[in-house]
C-alpha cells in the first residue's frame, strides 16, 4: 500500500486555501518590465520605519551573532509601562500572526467551533481550518462586525472568537461602548482574541477600553503590532496583552527564540517615538480623506474608513482592475478572495503615491 504525500499531511490541510501576500514590488517590476511602482497593497506604513528604530536597528546589528532574549523582557517591561499592565500580561510573536496561530493551536480541536465574521482578514480562518475546528462564520451588517449576531452564534461548542477591530479588509470598526458591553457578555469560558492590529489608527471616540477586561482577568487576548503604525511589517513583531494565566498557556507552546534581537530592540524604540506615531497618524487622514474624495468623484462606492486602507467597490471584477492597475504601476489587493467580487483594498500612501494611483484608476476606468 502506498500513501500519497496528501495522504500522510493532516486531513485539514486538504481544504485549506493558502494565504496569498501581495506580491513584493520588486517581483511586479520584474514580472512587467516597469520601475518606479507604487504598493498600496499590504496597509504598511507610506511614512516608512520611525527613524528611532533605525537608529535602534544599527546599534543592535553588532549582537546579532548572539540569539536574542527568548522573552523579549525589555520590550514587555516598555509594553506594559505603555499600557499600563504587567509584562507578564504580555506576549510577543512574529508579527501578531503567529499570536492568531499560536492561540488556534493551543485551543482548537476537531469539533469545537471558532467564531468570527464572513469577510474579516482571512487568517482566522486559516488557523480555523489547519486545526479542523468548525468554521462559524457570521455575516457582516453595513461592513461591519454584527456583534449581536457574533454573540447569537456562539455555542457551548464555541472556544474561540475573533474580532478584527479596525476590521480589514472594511476598514470599520464598531462602537466602543458596544465592543464592551459585547465583551461583557460572552460567556467567560470562551476566548476572544480582539484583533487590534489597526488600533492607533482609530478615532478617540472609538477606541475601546478592553485592557480593562484583560486586567480583570477575562479571557480576551488583545493583539496590536508594529506592522502596521510603527512600520516594522519587514522586522515580523507584534505582541499579545492577555490576562497572566493565559499567556503562560501561549508561552507554553511558543517557540523559544520566535522573536528576533533586531525587532525586539526596533519595537521598543519604535514604541517611544510619538512623534512618528503622530505624522503617520495625520499623513494617514489626510491620505484617506484624498483617496475617498477623488474616488466618489469617479462614481465609486467606498467604505468609510478608520484605518489606513479603503475597501472600494470598482464597479466591475477587481482581480481583472487590479491587473490593469499593476501595468500603471500600481499595486492594490482584490478583495474576490473574501467576497468582495468587485471590490478593492486600497492602501494610503504617501500624497505623490495617492495621486499616481488615482491618475491610474481614472486611465483603467475610462473616466
Ligand atoms: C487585521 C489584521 N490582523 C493581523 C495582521 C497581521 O499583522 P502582523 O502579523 O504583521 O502583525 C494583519 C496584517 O495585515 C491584519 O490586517
């Protein structure tokens, strides 16, 4: 009898779609044969790094011979003084993705179910699949998280639900006071990991307070990165904050090294730089405002956003736009993926990227 390699994998692997990442820019070029593209298609930051993570960066270069500090302490002690909770309420991971993956490993099994929204970012459910829990997943209400309909659907079967919050790729997020009383609600044997890798984006009236529920010991993993603000996305650093009982059980299965010495010592300069924090913030609403702008004066429905991405609907097949954008040197993601047939994620860039990819859209729409 011979098994097939299809065979000896995990059955759930069978079905799982793999994530696609927009493409590298050097890739488009090289494929084309252009130069000088634009890529608003991974909601990185148009600012670029904060220069005090650079500066941080050289200085660390010399001791990357050494493995870094397993537990990243110095960057937990300047999270938790950040946010004001213990370091010990604090994880780091590579990239707040593998935080996703970490918790779907330590709790999911076949038969139990994960929670979460039809179109939020495709990694719940991937890590959802690869463990052969059942996937429930709820519709959106106006491309936003339906919270009620979230809670309807939980089940004695529920372990995990997740929130993406900014939710991508909409760009919505839902009422803080209503995040909370949801939070309130969810039957304390469940886990919610809220996913705020788009938090510093929001506007203060809807940020909301869910620390306070991590510091009472509720089981909500909360998870922001230096991916997206901080523009670290290349360094793979984000972090976890989670009552202390459940961060032992994450840091039980981590790997031991699986933050690098170079993002650990970026992130914690990154973390202090408000001054970056402040201009990526004001470029971002500045940017957004331009984009929705100009994109409504070309008779295209967009989403209003809070974070530094647009999702907005073309009008025609977004793969096939998007295509023709590339050959303008112009690269955004189409959202068919997650449902969206004709729609696409449009990053905020820099001003001179913002209006290169409006001249495009106006050449590719014929307007
Ligand atoms: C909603 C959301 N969560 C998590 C991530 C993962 O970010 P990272 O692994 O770079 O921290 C992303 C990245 O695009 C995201 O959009």
């Amino acid at each position: 009898m011979t098994r097939s390699l299809e065979d000896l994998a995990s059955p759930y692997l069978r079905g799982l779609i793999p994530y696609s990442p927009g493409k590298p820019i050097e890739e488009v070029e090289r494929e084309l044969g252009i130069s000088n593209s634009v890529k608003l298609a991974s909601n990185e930051n148009a600012l670029g790094p904060s220069p005090l993570a650079l500066q941080a960066l050289r200085e660390a270069l010399p001791g990357i011979h050494r493995y870094p500090d397993g537990s990243g302490h110095s960057l937990r002690q300047a999270l938790g003084r950040h946010w004001d909770v213990a370091p010990e309420l604090v994880i780091l991971g590579n990239g707040s993705n593998e935080l996703l993956e970490l918790a779907g490993r330590c709790f999911l099994l076949p038969g139990d179910e994960a929670v979460y929204a039809e179109q939020a970012f495709i990694v719940y459910d991937l890590v959802a699949q690869v463990t052969g829990a059942a996937k429930v997943r709820v519709p959106l209400t106006n491309f936003t998280h339906d919270l009620d309909a979230i809670r309807a659907a939980l089940s004695p079967r529920t372990k995990l639900v997740f929130i993406g919050n900014p939710n991508n790729p909409t760009g919505t997020a839902v009422p803080a006071r209503a995040l909370e009383a949801f939070l309130e609600s969810v039957p304390s044997e469940v886990l919610v990991i809220l996913d705020e890798a788009y938090y510093e984006y929001l506007p203060p009236e809807l940020i909301p307070d869910a620390l306070r529920f991590v510091r009472a010991g509720r089981l909500v993993l909360v998870l922001r990165t230096f991916s997206k603000i901080y523009g670290l996305a290349g360094l793979r650093i984000g972090y976890g904050i989670g009552p202390a009982p459940l961060v032992g059980l994450l840091n039980r299965a981590r790997e031991p090294f699986n933050t690098n010495s170079l993002a650990q010592a970026a992130a914690t300069a990154a973390l202090s730089d408000e001054q970056h924090v402040a201009s990526t913030r004001a470029i971002t609403e500045t940017g957004r405002k331009f984009l929705t702008e100009q994109c409504r004066a070309l008779g295209l429905r967009v989403v209003p956003s809070v974070a530094n991405f647009l999702l907005v609907d073309v009008g025609r097949p977004g793969p096939a736009t998007a295509d023709a954008l590339l050959r303008h040197g112009v690269i955004v993601r189409p959202m068919a993926g997650y449902g969206f047939p004709t729609h696409l994620r449009i990053s905020v860039g820099t001003p001179p990227e913002n209006e290169r990819c409006i001249a495009a859209l106006k050449a590719v729409l014929g307007k």
